[in-house]
C-alpha cells in the first residue's frame, strides 16, 4: 500500500529495564527475571550484559544459573511490568489513535498521515524514543516500514535502542541478506525445512515459486511468500475487548496436597474475580488448567446458567473440577490455573428467588474496596492463610513462584 507508514515499537529487555529503572544498582550488571537461581523455571528476560554469557528468554532458569552464576536473579512481578506497560501504550497513543498493542512491550502503530505534526517520521519517530525514556526511563528500538513485518524485523535489527528506516520499495532489498529465521513466523521448524530446500537467506525465500512452497506448507506458504518480497498490507489492528481471563502459576515442587492446591486455587479465583468486576464483566464458563509431573496438561470446564462475578462462584466450580481431576490422575500436580470465559457486560437480571446475589455484589465491592486501599492480602478467606507463610506478600498480593510471573 503506496505512501503508508507503520512503526513498530519494542521495548528492549522490558522485564530487566523495569527492574533497573526502579533499583538503579541493577543497571550494567547480568539480571535475569523469572525465578531463582537453579529453580525449576524459565527466564522471562535477560539484561544485554546476562546475554553475553549465553542467556536469553524461555532458557530454563538451573541453564542461566551454570552459564552466568554471577548474575543477579529476580523474581519478578506482573504488576509492575503491566503499569509499565500501560504508561509506553499511554505515550504511544499520543502519536497515533492507530495503535495496536502485542503483548507488554510491543506495539504497531499507523502513522500516516501524521508525520505533519512532527515534522517527518524519522522525527515523529525520534519523539517518541525520546519521550519513553524521558517519562519511563525505558529504551525503545523502533522500525518504520510500509508494512507491519518490515517494521518488525527492522526494529528488532536496530536493538538494542536503535532506529531504523526503511523507504517505501526497499523492503525487498533490505529483508534479501537476511537469515530466514529472522522473518516473522518462521520458527525452528520452518527453518529446518527450508534449509532442507537450500534457503538460508530470506532473498532466496522470496525467490522461490510460491507453489514448492504451498507444497510445504500449506496456504501459509503463500503468505510466507509475500513477507520474504516484503509485501504486507495488513491492518493495524485496535485491540478489541478481553474474551477470557485467567491466573495461573508453576509451583517450586510438584505436590498432591489437595490442601495447598485449593489454598492456590483459592487465591488464583480472587483474582480472576477481583479482575472480572475491575473490566465490569460478569463470565458464564469457568476453565479448570491443571500440568503434572510428565508435563500432561488437561483442561476441564463448566458453564452455569447465568453469569457471574463472584469469587466463590469461580472457586466453588473450580474446586469441583479439580477433585474430578485429582481422583483420575494420580500423578502429582506441576502447575493449577483457573479461567473465565463467555463474558459480559455486568448488571444481567437477577430471579426473585435467589435474595443472596445483592448481598454477594455488595460484599465483593466492599472487599474489593478494601484491597485497593489497603493491599489485596489485607482481607482473607481462612484457606489462602495457609499461602501466608509460604509465598512473600506485596501490595498487589502473594508473589508465586511462576516461570510466566505472577499476575
């Protein structure tokens, strides 16, 4: 599409830089977020100086350990990386009402037409660095392209904290000396294949007939095509509204302890329910998520027949799931998560005969009410007590010992 312009932003090792920006010692020292030292999780996010030593994010946290034992390990906290997230999304869209967020620390924006107000992209693009820095002390490495997969490899070529420009039908020339491991979508596996046909470079991927590559995989072949010629004119996409919410967490030893995986079910249904009534939804399918010790991981769920958005509606049914669950599998349990899904608007039509919804509503604001000025543990059922003396406690709750932070 002739004359747009897509910028994608990244934040640069966004867990660490969160962590140094608010404990400054950490800065130009090996950090890693994601557990312990040794423990049994994955790091989430290495700091430039812990990747010199080989470490790099999904790395199995007892690997980091042994490549860098000199490195710092954080535990991490969702909370802190979701504020921050939400204060870079904040900046960006002030640059454009196009945005489309993926995941924290990552985002595409649609800037054409906008570049007046700025002077030109490069300088639009310049701002917005500047201002990332300046009101959140993070680094940004930004690619600006016609189309979102351009941008996206030329952001990640320009980290860490780089800009990098690439000018309408340069695209192809500029993907062509490229590893194909580099183009988006192509994992491990479509590498493999693709060097089973003598395709290395993404110039070669481009110059290959897109029927050998339909015969390999399918229509994505096609599409795969059309990124290595660098060819995209797929929108940017507005986030649309939340379809699930779920909490889940990998605990430090895999355990049959009904008491405790309640106590954590518990504990992961407030707040699934506290999140529920945060967005003004009420959900009518609870999902039970249970891995164990082999690393089989079930799903179980169950649909009531009106919405809800009370935490002992969630528990209540996820409780029952579980104990179905634990008398079929003897294995002990390795991670436990529960789920909303089917969600709407809050405020659907209570029965004549159940005088309890009203109460439970004003009971679960007024909780609610008390967590938000005095810290989500301040108020407690006797079962998550039993987490007290297992797992630290902030302001935002229990942190869990988690490969994916506790959220």
């Amino acid at each position: 599409m002739a004359g747009r312009t897509i910028i994608h932003v990244d934040l640069d090792a966004f867990f660490v830089s969160v962590e140094q920006v608010l404990n400054p010692e950490l800065r130009g020292k090996p950090v890693v977020v994601g557990g312990r030292p040794g423990g049994r999780g994955v790091v989430a996010a290495a700091s430039y100086e812990a990747r010199a030593f080989g470490l790099h994010s999904a790395m199995p946290l007892k690997t980091a350990s042994r490549l860098c034992p000199q490195a710092i390990f954080i535990e991490g906290s969702f909370p802190k990386y979701r504020e921050a997230s939400q204060k870079f999304m904040a900046i960006l869209a002030d640059f454009s009402p196009f945005l489309e967020p993926v995941g924290l620390d990552e985002a595409y924006l649609d800037v054409t037409g906008f570049e007046s107000l700025y002077g030109s992209i490069h300088q639009m693009a310049v701002a917005i660095r500047q201002r990332v820095k300046g009101e959140l002390g993070l680094n940004a490495s930004i690619g600006v392209a016609s189309g979102k997969v351009v941008a996206k490899v030329a952001s990640e070529l320009s980290k860490p904290d780089g800009l990098i420009e690439v000018v309408y039908g340069g695209e192809r020339s500029f993907l062509a000396p490229l590893p194909v491991a580099r183009l988006p979508g192509v994992g491990k596996k479509a590498e493999q294949v693709l060097r089973g046909l003598g395709i290395k470079t993404i110039g070669e991927l481009a110059g290959m007939p897109v029927n050998v590559l339909k015969s390999y995989f399918g229509v994505w072949g096609e599409a795969l095509h059309r990124s290595a010629n660098g060819i995209d004119d797929r929108k940017v996409e507005l986030p649309g509204e939340a379809k699930s919410i779920s909490r889940e967490t990998t605990f430090d030893k895999d355990t049959r302890d009904r008491s405790f995986l309640k106590a954590t079910l518990r504990y992961l249904s407030e707040k699934v329910g506290a999140d529920l009534r945060e967005q003004g939804k009420q959900a009518r399918c609870i999902v039970l998520k249970v891995r164990y010790t082999d690393f089989t991981t079930i799903t179980r769920s169950h649909t009531l027949p009106r919405a809800f958005d009370s935490d002992q509606a969630i528990f209540d049914t996820g409780a029952r799931l579980l104990d179905r669950a634990l008398s079929v599998e003897r294995q002990p349990v390795r991670l436990i998560g529960i789920g909303v899904s089917n969600l709407v608007e809050a405020g659907g039509q209570l029965t004549m005969l159940d005088s309890s919804g009203p109460r439970l509503a004003q009971l679960n604001k007024t909780i609610d009410r008390i967590r938000t000025r005095y810290g989500f543990t301040a108020i407690q059922t006797g079962r998550t007590l039993l987490l007290k003396d297992i797992f630290p406690e902030t302001e935002k709750g229990y942190t869990l010992h988690t490969p994916s932070l506790s959220r």
